[in-house]
C-alpha cells in the first residue's frame, strides 16, 4: 500500500493536534489550502475529529494522531544528523 497525496494530507493534519492538551482543538480556515480542507473533511467524515472543520480529535483520532506522531518522531531521528 502506497502512501496517496490524500492520506498524506490526512496524517499532516493529525499531526498538528496538540496531544499534551485535549482542550486544544484546531480549526481549518476557508483560507487554508484546499488539500487541507479536503483532508479535514475526510477525517470528520472517518470519526476522527468532531467537525468537518478540525474541532478535536475523536478517541479514535487520538489514537490515529498518536500514531502518526510517533511515526513523524521515528523518520525524522536520521533527519538531525
């Protein structure tokens, strides 16, 4: 399984959520690049945010985000050297 543009735009979006704060939510403005607004759109649409706009993340979300960045942590190690 690749990775398409559109679940790369879905895991960038995951990985602006603030996991330290579940009081912190995100809002995706009518301004932003349609590829974030699409992505925002999808994750609403899979149950892992609140609003088709951002709003928080879903328990499910949380532990999608989690995921992401953990993974975002793990590739980026090689990256400092």
């Amino acid at each position: 399984m690749a990775f398409s543009p559109e679940l790369i735009a879905e895991l960038e979006i995951l990985a602006l959520f603030d996991l330290g704060n579940t009081q912190e939510g995100l809002k995706v403005h009518h301004s932003a690049a349609p590829s974030a607004i699409a992505a925002t759109q999808r994750l609403h649409d899979k149950g892992l945010i609140t609003l088709a706009d951002g709003g928080y993340l879903t328990s499910l979300g949380r532990d999608a985000a989690e995921h992401a960045q953990g993974l975002l942590t793990i590739l980026k190690v090689g990256e400092a050297v």
